[in-house]
C-alpha cells in the first residue's frame, strides 16, 4: 500500500485521540506513513505525542508523527484529514443547551444532535469544521474530510454544500442496532443479557458495554439505513448461517421485551421497522418525548446525559493517557480497541481494496430513493481508490421516509443559518422542529442562546457579520 499522511485534527482528546492514534498505529497496512497531531490543547497534544512516539517504538509501526497547535502547518501534503471537535467545553455546553429551553417550558429528551439543542451545537461546531475544510481546498484539495464531530450529518452538509472538500461522516450508532438485535435474540445463542443494560450513554457505567458490543457483531449481520442517529434496521441475519432473523426478532421484540429501549420498542410496533440508535438519540426527532402534560420521558425512561459524570471520565481518561505517554502504565492494552471506521476507510481507499464499510454518511444519490437527494444519508457503502460508493437499498416505507425527509429539511436549514448568521433562518429552523409548539418560546430560546454563546456564535452578531464561515476555534473532545 501506498505511504499516505494522515492529519487528526483534535487528536488531544483522551478518549476520541487516543483510540484514534492506536488504531492507526497498529495498523499493518498503514506502516510508514507520515501522522499529524493537531489540537488547540497543547498540553492534551503534548501526552497524545509523546504517546504516540511509545506506540511508534514498541509496535514497531515505523510511523512519522508531527504535532503541532496549528493545523495549517501540517495540512499541506495531507490525503486524509480526521476531525473530531468541540467548540468550547463540551459537557458545560451540552448542559447549558438543555437549560436554556428548560426556562420557556421544554424539556428536551436529550438535547445533543436534535431539538433546540442539536441547533445550538451544530451552529457552534460549523463555522469550525468549514475552516478545516476550506484550508483543505488550499493546502490538501485532494484529501478527504473524515468528520466525527456531531451533529455528523449537519456538519457533513455543511461542508458538501459550502466547499469542495471531499467529505465523509462516521459514527459508531450502528453498534448500538446490533446490540438491540442480539439483546433481544440472545436466548438463541443461550445467552444471558442482565437486566437494565440498554444503549444509554451512561459515563458511570459499572458494566463493559463494549464486551456486549463485540459479542452482538460476532453474531448478528445487520444492516441500517436513514440519518445518522435515525437509523432504520432493514435485515437482520444470523452472522454464521445467513438465517433471516428479522421475523424472530420482531416477534420476540414485540411480545416479550416491553420495558426493553421502550421508545424503539413503540416504534417498531408502529412503523413496522426497528429504529436502531437506541431510545436516547431517537428521541432527538420525534415529537413525542417532551409533552409537559403527559411526560413522556417517564413512560419511556428517557435519561439525560450525565454531564458531570462525563466530565469526571474525561478527567480520568486525560489523566491515563498522561500515565501512558510517562511509561508508568502499560499500552498493550491499546491494540484491542474498537476502531470507530476511519482506518479501515483509509486503508480501503489508499489500497484500493474495495473494502465494504457497514456505515457511512454520505450525499444521498439515490442510495435510499424515496430521500432526496444530496442530503446526507446512513448506508453501508464500498470504498476504494475511486473513493466512496453508497450502496442502493429499498425505499423506506413512507411514514418513515418521511420523518427522515422532516429531519433533513430542518437540518439544510439549520445549516445555512449556522453559516450565514441569519436570525431569520435560524428562528425558522427552530419554528420547524418537531420539539418547539409556539413563537414565543423559538424566540427566547434562539435569543438567549445567542446571548449565553456569543463566543462561539459570531456569526449571529451584526458586528461581527460576514457572508462567509466565521472564524472561531473548538475544542478537541
């Protein structure tokens, strides 16, 4: 395989950084390329560096590392870039996002990719991903853009439809489809799955939820489609026999399971097809989770994010990856984590493998036809050196195509608010979403979110007005 450059941008993250830089560095197929660090942390990029300067001796993966706080300076030359952001501190934020609305009467579900929330941190992520991507179009226009920064399909469009920078979202929500499969069938298996372990994110988690994730992958084969976060499960198979499982799945699901991701249980039984992010990100779409009268977080068991504990494990991760990069603990331990799918895409695409990628986010071209096209769909695709191929499937049925269609219109237009600073577009993408029932309330929420994120939303300020992505700089998560 061809040496290739490889630039992670927000590569200081303990948790995102990390697992990133390891997978590339054990990666046979990618040895001696060159790896750029970058990050506006300089102490995080610091313990990543020096990390990955371990990882390059023991593993012997004859890797170059460059690092630097600057992303111009390592951009030039690049044929891939990772991104992987946050503007500001992230749980602050998230949390801020989810109280700001709490003051006009709406309880968000959840608050991180939809609702008013989801427009919040899109418009505060955008401005910094269209920087990367226009240096891109000067200093590496033909390299692509792997972005993982959330909202994933709001940032994907974003780029796709404002610069020219071949663009990719990656998201690993898929894993959490196949674990709701195998934890409904995993009887079949003659496996136990203890009670209450569900897809919540949950920081304090006492259980390895990757350990059920692995063993959800070894058996089932599955395949999803929709947006990111708002995926559909479209087949099911027994990953040894090639069996079709759906109809077990379903019967099992709808009978035996109810207090099982009770939002996607409900779903399912409604809409004839299993959502599969898991209830916590299904909820950011939906009209149905946020009635002050009914509650319907209760009926569901809709959990907030634990902001403080997620702070707390980002603490503690920053603080093994300093351990490691020291040599005071051990980094074996690294080889096995979980890729999140942008190695195997690089690898794919420098090699010219023809690699199959079980989840993408691309511009819809008729991958999925009853969407339309040029928005940015979930589909499993083929990757070469010709570059990415979504793969065709079925339409969905129509009540869900067109809850997909809903969730895409808003986010074109949350987008081009994002970019362009208009209050007006920014009030109609709030006046949209499935969330907001009354002007009043768009218009306190869209005002004080403006107020309490003036930093990172200059766009939105006379002042600072320009038809164009405004400057602004993240935070790496």
């Amino acid at each position: 395989m061809p040496v290739t450059k490889i630039v992670v941008i927000g590569a200081g993250s303990a948790s995102f950084g990390l697992n990133t830089l390891a997978t590339i560095m054990r990666s046979q197929a990618l040895r001696g390329s060159t790896v750029g660090l970058v990050d506006i942390d300089r102490r995080g990029l610091e313990t990543m560096s020096s990390l990955g300067v371990r990882m390059n001796r023991e593993w012997d993966a004859q890797i170059t590392i460059e690092s630097s706080t600057e992303r111009a300076d390592l951009l030039p030359g690049a044929d891939f870039v990772i991104l992987s952001i946050e503007a500001g501190p992230r749980e602050a934020l998230w949390r801020q996002d989810w109280e700001i609305p709490l003051r006009y009467g709406l309880r968000q579900p959840y608050a991180e990719n939809g609702g008013p929330g989801g427009f919040a941190h899109a418009a505060r992520n955008i401005p910094i991903l269209l920087g990367v991507a226009q240096d891109m179009e000067r200093l590496c226009p033909d390299a692509w853009l792997i972005n993982f920064t959330n909202p994933v399909p709001r940032l994907c469009l974003a780029a796709t439809r404002y610069t020219r920078a071949k663009t990719i979202g990656l998201c690993h929500q898929l894993y959490m489809a196949h674990f709701i499969a195998f934890a409904v069938l995993a009887e079949r298996w003659g496996i136990q799955v203890p009670p209450g372990l569900g897809t919540h994110p949950d920081p304090k988690a006492t259980y390895d939820m990757g350990k059920w994730i692995d063993l959800a992958c070894e058996k089932v084969d599955l395949k999803a489609v929709g947006l990111n976060h708002f995926i559909w499960i479209v087949d099911i198979r027994d990953k040894a026999s090639g069996e079709d499982l759906y109809p077990l799945f379903r019967q099992r699901y709808l009978t035996t399971r109810p207090d099982f991701e009770p939002l996607t249980r409900k779903m399912f039984e409604v809409f004839g097809l299993c959502p599969g992010p898991g209830d916590s990100h299904l909820c950011e779409y939906l009209s149905w989770g946020h009635d002050p009268q009914t509650k319907p977080w209760e009926t569901y068991n809709l959990r907030l994010y634990n902001w403080v504990a997620g702070e707390q494990r980002r603490q503690e991760r920053a603080q093994l990856a300093a351990a490691m990069a020291a040599g005071e603990q051990p980094i074996d331990g690294l080889r096995q984590v979980r890729s999140e799918g942008a190695v195997e895409l690089i690898e794919a695409i420098a090699g010219n493998t023809n690699a199959y990628l079980p989840t993408v986010n691309v511009p819809n071209q008729g991958y999925i036809p009853n969407l339309p096209d040029g928005i940015i769909v979930e589909v499993p695709a083929v990757a070469n050196g010709a570059g990415i191929h979504g793969l065709g499937l079925d339409p969905l049925p129509e009540p869900i195509a067109e809850l997909c269609r809903r969730e895409a219109a808003l986010a074109g237009l949350v987008v081009d608010a994002a970019v362009t600073g208009s209050r007006e577009l920014a009030l109609q993408a709030l006046l949209l979403d499935p969330m907001i029932s009354d002007f009043d309330q768009a218009e306190g929420i869209l005002n004080d979110y403006l107020e309490a994120y003036a930093e990172w939303l200059p766009q939105f300020h006379v002042s600072a007005r320009v038809h164009q992505s405004p400057k602004c700089v993240g935070r790496s998560d």
